[in-house]
C-alpha cells in the first residue's frame, strides 16, 4: 500500500466534529489525505442531552442539521477549501448514557448507540462511493471503536490522543471501552511517549503517531503581511499570545495570571474557547491587560499569531498532561515564534533545543523576558526546519509507510 494508490479511501469516525471551535488532529489529517484519497469523516453524534444544551446555547451547526438529526438520517456536508474527495457525515441523534452505571444496562443501551453510529458509516461509503478503506477511530472508543469484519475495512485503527483515565466523565466508561478498542484494533496510533507506554500492554501492534502542524499555514505568518487585529487595536507594547482551548484539565491559570501580572505593560492574548470557569474565578477576564478573542478557525489564527511577540504553552504539570504532544507546538515553530513552554511531558521536553522550558512558575516568567528579547534569525530558521519534520505531509507518509507494514506481517 502506498501514498500513489488513490484507491484506498480512508474513514475517519472522530470525536473532533467538522465544526471543532479550535484545530483537531482528525480534521488536520483528513485535509491532507483528501488531497490524493476519498475521505469520509463521520462527526460524533450528538445525544439527546447535546441536542437540548445546544439549542439552549445557540448552536448554529446543530441547528442546520437538527431536523436530519432527529428524523434518524445522516446529515452529509461539504467544506470550504476541501476537494469533492472529501464528505463529512453528522449520525443521527443517540441515547444520553454515560450517567448509568456500568453493567448490563449500560451495555445494552450501548449496543443501541453503537448501531445507530455503524449504520451511518455504512450508508456514508456507499454514498461516497468506497471501495477498499482504511478506518480510524480518533479517541471516540463509545461508538464504532473497531468495525465488524463484514464491513470490510482493510485496517482498523484507533487513534489515542490523551489519557482517557484522567477526565472523570470520560473515564466513567470510556476507559474500559478504549481498552477494548485497542485490543480489537490492527493498529493503535498513539501521540506520545507516555500513552505508548500506557497502551502498549493491550496492543496488537502500536505505533507513536506524533502530533504535527498545518505548516503552509501557519508559514504564512512569516512570508505575508496582515493588518493589525481590532482585538489589538488601541493596545501597545508587545504580545504574549496562546491559541488553543483554555480547559479546565490542561492549563495552568494561576499561571497565567502571573503572566499578566508579571507583564503589565504587554497584552496577553489568549485565542481559543473558554472551557473553564477558572478563567472568572481569577480573575482573568477582568484584567486589563487580557484580552480573550474567543475560538478561531485554523486558517484564522496566522493574522493574529503575527502580532504575538512570544507565545505560551502553559499547561500544568499532571498524570494527563504527561500524556500530552501538544498540536499547538508545531503549529508556534511553523509561525517562526518564540515558545515559552512548561516542562509537563517527556515529549515537550525533546523541544529543548528551540524552545524555552521552564521548571516552575518562576522560571516560566523569566523565560518569557528571555523570549521577547530574542532577536536571532538563526533561531527562527531552526524552528522552522523543526516544524517542517512534523509537518502532516510527512505524518501522512508515514500513515501509509505503517498500512504497508502492517500488511505484511
């Protein structure tokens, strides 16, 4: 199997929805292997529970497919920028359930959401016209963890990007049911060190399947010139930017308080979604040297990440953060910036060389005087090339270099 044979398609079933507010691993990888293969990308199902929340909250996306959603049908999409090889499916509506306990009910309700999800796909490859496939699951073990043998995917994969154990909602279920996954799967991709570590007692075969960046993208912040942001407008000083969802699991608040606080006179620009209420409770969305810009589509963030004079990857220090390759890592290198970054995983700490690593909170802050003094093109080059190593072009080669090992042994 190789990356010329365009008749292998690839079936993505992801928890990443095509409508993600922040860039996923999943879409990234869809985009570059729709360039040469049929791709269809089927969303994760919204439950009842979602329908009602989303609703309540506005939610554009679900209310453009909410009447295909209800009525048990796919919904299928097209994107923007993407090839007629690529087609998106949203399943149909599925039962709120992670709130039973585990046992026999949970299973057999389960069983019922997993039909629903299975049916999807199948009516997805036959409207999309595939043939032979490889599937992925990306760290959705709820639903179509593996497919059954009579649905005839050639390779089945699932895609572990964190550690599901450390999220007690995820965990609840998803923790048995991703074991289950990759004792099933042909291929478990994991991206980390760490989860290689975690996953690799219950797998046929594993493979590190590191993170990587957008970088014509992101390049763009270096060979283009773009208008100063109405976020910065009337602002001075320099930037210290973060892009990326603020969760309540991954990122160190207090932190970045001490970063706004440790820096008045520069803006810290934080892009992405609000998924913490750490962010009130502090205090952060009052400061006037915060501004919060909200999510951004991935071809948005090259216009802002411009005007950043260094940028962060504050993540606290945890049994999930261990875990983690962060996809904003190459995405920074590719924009030539300066990176200011924890030392939460063994993965981060491989960036030592052209990024700054700091062991506590103290040490993070002198780092970031470090960063934005720097003015060294050699450094910018070297981040660059850094980047370019971890490109999705080249992750998408060796996706098709690991097919081809798997396939004869």
């Amino acid at each position: 199997m190789s990356t010329n044979n365009s008749d292998i398609a690839v079936v993505f079933f992801t928890l990443f929805r095509t409508d993600n507010p922040y860039s996923s691993i999943s879409l990234s990888m869809a985009q570059e292997l729709e360039k040469t293969h049929k791709v269809l990308y089927v969303n994760h199902p919204y439950s009842l529970r979602d329908v009602l929340k989303g609703l309540q909250q506005g939610d554009v996306f679900l209310k453009k497919r909410l009447w295909r959603v209800l009525t048990g049908r796919n919904t299928y999409e097209r994107l923007p920028g993407f090839s007629n090889h690529f087609l998106a499916v949203q399943p149909p509506v599925t039962l709120p359930i992670n709130w039973l306990p585990k046992g026999a009910l949970y299973r057999f309700f389960q069983n019922i959401n997993n039909g629903i999800v299975l049916r999807a796909i199948r009516k997805g490859i036959r409207r999309h016209g595939i043939g032979q496939y490889v599937y992925i699951n990306c760290y959705d073990p709820f639903f179509a963890a593996t497919l059954p043998p009579e649905m005839g995917a050639q390779t089945c994969i699932y895609h572990c990007i964190d550690d599901i154990s450390q999220d007690p909602y995820t965990a609840k279920h998803g923790f048995d049911l991703e074991i289950e996954a990759i004792q099933k799967a042909d291929i478990t991709f994991v991206t980390s060190s760490n989860l290689y570590k975690l996953k690799a007692p219950f797998a046929r075969r594993i493979v590190a399947y590191y993170n990587a960046a957008d970088t014509h993208v992101f390049s763009k912040v270096i060979t283009e010139k773009y208008p100063r942001p109405k976020e910065l407008e009337g602002r001075k000083g320099k930037v210290i930017g973060f892009t990326g969802n603020l969760d309540a699991l991954r990122i160190d608040y207090i932190l970045l308080k001490k970063v706004a606080e440790a820096y008045p006179d520069c803006t810290l620009l934080l892009v992405g979604p609000v998924n913490s209420p750490e962010v009130t409770t502090l205090g952060l969305d009052k400061m006037p040297n915060v501004v919060l810009a909200g999510s951004r589509k991935l071809a948005d963030l090259p216009p802002l990440m411009q005007y950043m004079d260094c940028v962060l990857i504050p993540f606290l220090c945890n049994t999930l953060t261990r875990s983690i390759y962060p996809l904003k890592i190459n995405e920074y290198l590719a924009a030539g910036k300066p990176v200011v970054s924890s030392s939460f995983s063994e993965d981060i700490r491989t960036f030592g060389h052209c990024i700054y690593l700091a062991e506590s909170h103290e040490d993070f802050l002198e780092q970031i005087a470090v960063a934005l003094a720097e003015n060294d093109p050699a450094l910018l080059r070297r981040r660059t090339e850094v980047a370019e190593s971890n490109s999705w072009q080249a992750r998408i080669r060796e996706f098709f270099q690991q097919l081809t090992v798997n396939s004869q042994q």
